[in-house]
C-alpha cells in the first residue's frame, strides 16, 4: 500500500491537539477497511464496518483472549505472501498470541521506534540486549539502528552465549554508545562491572544514553540508573502486538504516538473509555496492514493525560503503571511493587542498595536488600520508615550481604557454550552429549 508510506505523519506536522485529531479522522476509515478484511474483524464487523470515530466506539473491545481464539492467522488482513516477520508474546497464559507484519508495517515500526530525543546515527554501537526470539523488542531495536546506519551489536539476553561478564567486556572493549535493555538489565550490568574492576560511571567514556522498556519504570529508579551510568535513560513504552506506543521527549515526559494511532483509556469498573485519565491503554494502529486492531485492550495500566509539554510535539503524556499497579493488602493498606520500588530507590546513593524483594503477608510487608555491612543499619532503618510514613503498612526490613540476592557467581561466570557432538575420545566426558553448553 504506497499510499501508507506517503501519508505517514512526521512530529511538527501538526501545530495543536485539533489539527492531531483531524489526521487522526482522515486516516482512521483506511484502518477501518483494513481490519475488516481479516476473518476475526470480518466477523465482528457483520452490520458492517464503521465509518468514523463515533462508530469505532460502538465496535467491543479486542481482548488478549480474542488474539490468543485467533492464533495463528486469524488476524490476517494481507495475502501471506506479504508478511514480512511473525512473531508471538511471551505466551505466560499457555496459549501463544501471535502477530505479524508486512515489510511497509516494519517501515513504520522502525521510524517510531527511533523517534528518540537522543539520536541514533552511524557512528553509533547499539548493543540489543534484549530477546531476538519470537517477541518483537530485539529485532525492532536492531531494525530501527540499521536504518539509520549503526553497528548493531545483538547481545540477545535470553542466551547463554553473553552472560553478564561479557557484556560489560562488549560495552567496554567496543566503545558501545547506545543500549537497548530493561532497566533491570542496566543495575546488573552496572553490578557486573564493579565485579570487574570497573566503574560505571568512569570506565565507559564512548556510552552516551542508555533505552529501556519492557517494564514500569519509578522516577527514583531511573534518576538512580542515570547517576550510576553518567548518561541519560531514555524511556519507549510498547508491546509485541502493537510495536512502540510512546517514547520520550527531551524534557523526560513519555508522548504516546497519537499521530500513528487512536488511543483510549478504558476504566474496568464502569466499562466505558475516556481520552485521558488513569486506567487500561486501548489502542487503535492507524497505519497497521499485516494485523489491523481495533480498540485492542493492552491491559497496562496508565495514566493519560493532554496538559502541555515544553517539548512542543503536542502528543498525549503517559505514565506506564503496568499491571503491578494492581496492589497486594497489607494490613489496614495496600502496596503495589511501583510503590516499594520507589521507596527503595529513594534510599541514598551511597547505601549501595540495588538489589531487593519484598512478601506481601497480611500485617506485614516483609522486604529484604542486599547493602554493604558498614550502611545496613541505617538503610534498614530508614525504608523501614519511609514504608510506614508512604504506605502506612508495618514492615520487616532485613539488610542481606551483597551476594544474597543477586549471587556474584551470576555477575562473573563465563559459562561454555558448545556446538552439540556426537563422538567422543576414551578419555572424554560425554555426559554434554548434544547439549550447547556443560
């Protein structure tokens, strides 16, 4: 379809929120027509298929359950033959949900995902540190960084070939600049190369800006991922159906891709959606050929909102609450892991405390940190507070040895990764037999 490249809108393209909505409304029959060519929409578009945005919002809710009865194909809206890529969610309910693109679909996918205030240029060493596999995030990253010219370094994490002592050797041996991970990857990285003798802030001088998603992401936890790397975090928000939905502006506020798609807040307990407010994400692609959705429910929770932002794209704000936005009782209280998360990473910097996990039992909250002998004392003492006083919940904090939580032995092992074999000599083991690794 050439006339989805041609007509895809660029940031500044538009002066205000109403000129936004009228690209919206001018693209949004095309999405239409689209989805209404596979077997699921085609189904539920029998009364025929809307026209408009009043009549996209008679049109339920598509549920992850409707893409997971769907699997493999049943989203289709393009002869196979143009499907460029298929992919699959990490399928944690058993059943897989499936999705797929067309090579226009990935030029789209690619330009989002590098609308980023920190630029991605050919003199750039992108390291992907996340799945190459079926989920989409590796292979986004690695297709948005060609595009625009850098040396792509594919550290897939669910690998035993790059455990954490290697990439730090890569991020320091190769000058990488830019890095593509979940924020939690950037913690370890930075655990793993203090085990190496490294600091890194200091012993990383080429890297310039670290991105992250794949998980909700507290002001204090980023702030603390900025001061232990020296470089910016830079924040996207998407998902393997849907591709990048938000990324951030240079004054740190996460902008939903509103040109690219329609989006609506769903709120559970009234069953009705609004433009903004706290509640589910609902998404509608406007430029989507492989896999059309209408009102897709990511489930995520979030926050919405259309006040203004210095940055000037005039896109929607969102804050990403994520489903552990939904909270464990606690007492007379409620703790969600945003909440615990945020307090933590409050603590000062110089208790060293990265690593942590909490229980949630019924009058207590149970947390347990690893920091160094000389500051557990007081790092205990002070969450412990800062618990009660934000949480008004009693809590248990136990101060662990570095170690405990994260074993160094996870930070420094440089594992053997094998070709399979069949034959051995006399004096071999061959209990590895076929196995990529011992």
């Amino acid at each position: 379809m050439t006339d989805t490249l041609t007509a895809r809108p660029a940031i500044g393209q538009w002066r205000d929120y109403a000129e936004l909505a009228g690209l919206q409304d001018r693209r949004l029959p095309y999405a239409l027509v689209a989805a209404a060519r596979s077997p699921f929409y085609r189904a539920r578009l029998r009364a025929g298929v809307p026209e408009d945005r009043a009549g996209l919002l008679d049109v339920p809710l598509t549920t992850k359950r409707d893409l997971r009865d769907s699997y493999p194909f049943g989203l289709l809206a393009v002869p196979r033959a143009r499907l460029a890529t298929y992919h699959e969610s990490s399928g944690t309910s058993g059943v897989p949900t499936a999705s797929y693109y067309t090579a226009d679909d990935w030029h789209d996918l690619a330009e989002r995902y590098a609308r980023k205030w920190v630029g991605i240029t050919a003199d750039d060493v992108f390291l992907v540190r996340t799945p190459y596999a079926l989920m989409i995030t590796g292979h986004l990253a690695h297709a948005a960084a060609r595009r625009h010219g850098a040396t792509v370094v594919p550290g897939d994490n669910r690998s035993l070939a790059m455990p954490y002592a290697r990439v730090v050797r890569v991020l320091h041996d190769l000058g990488v600049t830019l890095t593509w991970s979940l924020p939690t990857e950037t913690l370890l990285w930075a655990a793993a190369a203090k085990a190496a003798g490294y600091r890194a802030d200091r012993d990383f001088p080429a890297l310039r800006a670290l991105f992250v998603g794949g998980e909700p992401l507290g002001t204090a936890r980023k702030a603390r991922i900025a001061e232990l790397w020296g470089v910016p975090v830079v924040e996207e928000y998407g998902s393997t159906e849907t591709g990048s939905l938000a990324g951030e502006c240079p004054h740190g506020r996460l902008h939903l891709w509103a040109d690219r798609a329609l989006f609506e807040v769903y709120h559970p307990d009234t069953g009705l959606t609004s433009p903004d407010g706290r509640g589910q994400l609902v998404v509608t692609p406007l430029f989507r050929e492989a896999m059309p959705l209408l009102r897709y429910n990511l489930e995520d929770d979030v926050d919405v909102s259309y006040d203004a932002c210095d940055c000037g794209w005039q896109l929607p704000t969102v804050r990403v609450l994520g489903r552990s936005a939904v909270g464990y009782p606690v007492g007379h209280g409620t703790v969600t892991q945003a909440a615990v998360e945020e307090l933590v990473f409050a603590l000062p910097a110089r208790y060293e405390v990265t690593f942590w996990r909490a229980q949630a039992g019924p009058d207590r909250l149970r947390v347990e940190i690893e920091v160094p002998d000389q500051h557990r004392a007081a790092a205990c003492a002070q969450l412990c507070g800062s618990i009660l006083s934000a949480l008004d919940v009693d809590a248990q904090v136990c101060g662990l040895p570095p170690g405990r939580l994260v074993p160094h032995q996870v930070l420094t092992a440089q594992p053997d990764v094998l070709k399979p074999r069949g034959l051995f000599g006399a004096d071999e083991n061959w209990d590895s037999a076929l196995l990529y690794y011992r």
